[in-house]
C-alpha cells in the first residue's frame, strides 16, 4: 500500500483497455469444495492492507513477538521465483497462506507461510494469473474464501484463496473499470468490495461476483473534479456506513457505502487539506487521519455539516514534507513516516490548530524515505524504509523525543515500499533482489524469532 498510495512518479497508468480476458481455462480449475464452507480466519490474520476495515494497521492478537524479544527477529525464509520486484503490494496473510503481487508481471502469488526456516528460499504455493499483465502495486485482500487484487490493467480480480489445485490460477471473475489500480487495495464490507481508480473514482463491486466473468460495478463514487483532472484515489477505509478515500488532489472524500441509488455517487463531504496529496484514511475513534504534505491532518468522521470540511487539526514538525503512508492508529498515538522518520503525534491533538510530535525514530545510518506505511503489533512498531531495510520502534517510545531502532532487518532490494504484515510471530514484508542473476526479481521476506 501499496503503502495506501505513494507517488506516482515511476508508474504509467495504461490508457490501453484489455482486449479478451479468457478467464476460464484448464489452468483454473473449478476451486476446491472446502471454499463452500471457508474456514475461521486464523487469531492472528492479516487479512487485508493495514490489517483491517479501518486500515489502523494493528493486530491487535499478536503474542509472539514483543518489545523484549523483537531485537532477535532473523530472517525465516525468502519467497522467490515471482517475477518482477514487489513495488507497493503488501502482504495479506490468511489461514496459513501469505498473499503478495509484483509490479513487474502484474500477478498474484500465493505462499504457505511454513514453507522454510533458517533464511531458505521458497516457490510459490501458485500464481494468481491477470491476463492484462500489466502491473499490480495494489495489495491483496482476502474475505470468504476469495482473494480480492486489483490491477493496472483496469480491472478487479477475484480468485478463490484456497487455490484451483493447479500452479496456475485464473480468476473466478474480474470488475470492469475505465481506469488503472495504482494506489489502492480492495476493502471488503457487507458483502461489497470496494478499490480506488487513477482517475479519481471509487468503485463497488459485489464480492460475490455476477452471473458473468466480468462483472459491472454496483456504483461508482466520483467528486467533483475542481482542479479539471484527475490524481488517483488512495486505498479506501470503512466506519459505519461511510468510506473514505484519499486523492492524489489533496482532498479527502467521504462517500455513502451503500451507494445513493444511483450508478454514480457524490460524495458527502470532503476534507480540505491544503496539501499536494492526501494518503490512505485510518479511522479511529471517530477521527478519520490522512498524511498530508505537512504531516498528518485529522477529520471529524462525522463530517462537519457542510460539504467542504476543514481539518480538526494537524500534525507538523518543522518542515514540509509528504507524508505517502496510511497512518497507524494504537492506543492514543498516530505512527506515520515523514521523510526517513517515523512521527508519533497524540490522537486527541494537542487542543491547538497545530500539533508537534510526542516522539519520533528513525534507524541512523543510511537514511531514505520512508513510504511504506508503519504496522504495530504487541507494543511494537514495524515500518519499511527505501533504503533495503525494515527496523522495528517500541510503540510507547524510549523516554527521550528521538528514539533509535530496537531491530533492522535487511532485503536485497532498495525499494521497501511495501507495508508490513505480523501474523502469528512472523513479519512479512516485499521488496527484490538487485543482484546478479535476478536483476530485481520480486522477494518477500519473512522474518521470525532466530528465523525459526
């Protein structure tokens, strides 16, 4: 998320509608008899971008790992042989599965989470094929049995998460959209999958698919368009019976979940930011958090009964800079990197306009931008930096306004875009391989207590 959107510098968004999709085949066998009836999902699931309907980015069941034994996290195993480098998808982590996509050849791969130990290299369990092939940044969800990607081809796909007891799957059934996935990931509610589009729409499908392999939305959120074109919406975040998505536009928009009756829906308020570009909404507590240019900037979810809203306040520490990930939201602090620091700010404000940080960190060293978005799991906070590396911050800090790292795990890949998941002990995160023969091929690491 997919650090719930970042910049869209080294993405073309394709303007070239797939011609024939071909979604039954031989290679995607009907799926297995146990998706009628899917199994519980596990206490300790991922299953989504930033872990839940919120996108606060906590699992709030993690028991393993803690602020005592997280420095001892070694590398468990390296998923490869997936094509292109991991650039934004982040992974989804279901039933013993863990969900990733490539930028590169635009699938969906599939790994057991028990594949290896000790730093071994795993394949893939199987291969979610997109016909488009045209690139996924957006991450994996996972919901009744089916795993829900979107795609830079224009289109949604479904595919049953157990498998079609083949290497390669094809799609149960694929959405129908005019625009690119770039910086969005598919939300699961009632029945209703919604994803944001690079020319500001948000769509809703229903996730049991139509009585076709390609499926029309039930509606479409678009806005007004006040700049004239468009920027690309952020991955969406549900409270109540309202979804918010950010914009590349610096705005954020609160749709009806349940449509207005209508193919196509305004939204029922937006949020002014001020900013050049607006993340992925985490909702807490009926406050709806954003990264801005400035840093972070908090909502009423409630609105403020008129149709353009401005912020209750905002988070700054002396500078002006983007802040691309969606925000974490756990126990009355708000984590968000901003340049190569991970910002805490107090959720309730500081009763003024302008907030300044209760603490921050960052690994020392080598330092780059911090666009995945930060995961807390058990009193501690995991976030990946651009600069091959993934480090790990105790959520209440260290005493002192700067706090170092307690834990850096290392990829072969400066790109760490990807956001990370903690499930069941373990940290998964996706980068690359830069090296030789590989040449940025497409990793996901996991990292567990001595890599056992």
């Amino acid at each position: 998320m997919d650090r719930g959107g970042a910049g869209l510098s080294r993405k073309i968004p394709w303007v070239v509608l797939v011609l024939a999709l071909g979604l039954p085949g031989t290679a995607g066998a009907a799926p297995s008899a146990s998706l009628d009836h899917p199994a519980a999902l596990t206490p300790g699931a991922w299953p989504m971008f930033h872990s839940d309907l919120q996108r606060t980015g906590v699992n709030p069941s993690e028991t393993t790992l803690t602020r005592s034994n997280v420095k001892f996290l070694g590398t468990k195993w390296i998923g490869f042989d997936m094509g292109g480098l991991v650039d934004e998808s982040s992974p989804a982590v279901v039933n013993g599965v863990v969900y990733i996509g490539d930028s590169w050849l635009g699938q969906l791969w599939a790994f057991d989470t028990n594949c290896a130990t000790g730093g071994a290299f795993c394949t893939p369990a199987w291969q979610g094929r997109t016909p488009g092939g045209y690139g996924i940044y957006s991450s994996p969800a996972v919901a009744d049995g089916v795993v829900y990607i979107g795609s830079a081809d224009h289109h949604l796909y479904a595919f049953p998460a157990g498998g079609c007891r083949h290497a390669t799957c094809m799609p149960l059934w694929a959405g129908d959209m005019d625009a690119s996935v770039l910086d969005s990931s598919p939300l699961v509610a009632n029945g209703v999958v919604y994803v944001g589009t690079f020319d500001d729409k948000l769509y809703a499908f229903p996730a049991a698919g139509c009585s076709s392999s390609h499926c029309s939305p039930l509606w479409v959120g678009s806005p007004e368009k006040p700049l004239g074109f468009s920027h690309g919406f952020r991955s969406p975040a549900i409270s109540g019976d309202v979804v918010y998505v950010g914009s590349e536009s610096g705005l954020l928009y609160a749709f009806a979940a349940g449509g207005c009756g209508n193919t196509t829906c305004l939204p029922l308020w937006r949020g002014q930011t001020g900013s050049g570009g607006v993340s992925g909404p985490a909702i807490s507590n009926g406050v709806v958090y954003v990264g801005v240019d400035q840093g972070l900037e908090a909502f009423d979810a409630a609105g403020c009964g008129a149709r353009r809203c401005q912020p209750l306040w905002t988070g700054e520490h002396g500078f002006d800079q983007y802040a691309p990930g969606t925000p974490a939201v756990s126990n009355g602090l708000v984590y968000i990197g901003v340049g190569s620091d991970l910002l805490v700010f107090g959720a309730n404000g500081c009763g003024q306009a302008v907030c300044d940080v209760v603490w921050l960190a960052n690994d020392g060293g080598t330092q780059a931008e911090i666009i995945s978005s930060a995961a807390v799991a058990n009193g501690v906070v995991y976030v990946g930096e651009n600069v091959a590396k993934v480090w790990a911050v105790a959520t209440n800090g260290c005493g002192r306004v700067l706090c170092g790292a307690r834990w850096t795990g290392f990829t072969n890949d400066s790109i760490v875009s990807s956001s990370p998941a903690i499930a069941d002990g373990v940290l998964y995160i996706g980068s690359g391989d830069k090296f030789y023969p590989d040449d940025q091929a497409g990793r996901l690491y996991a990292f567990s207590l001595s890599g056992q």
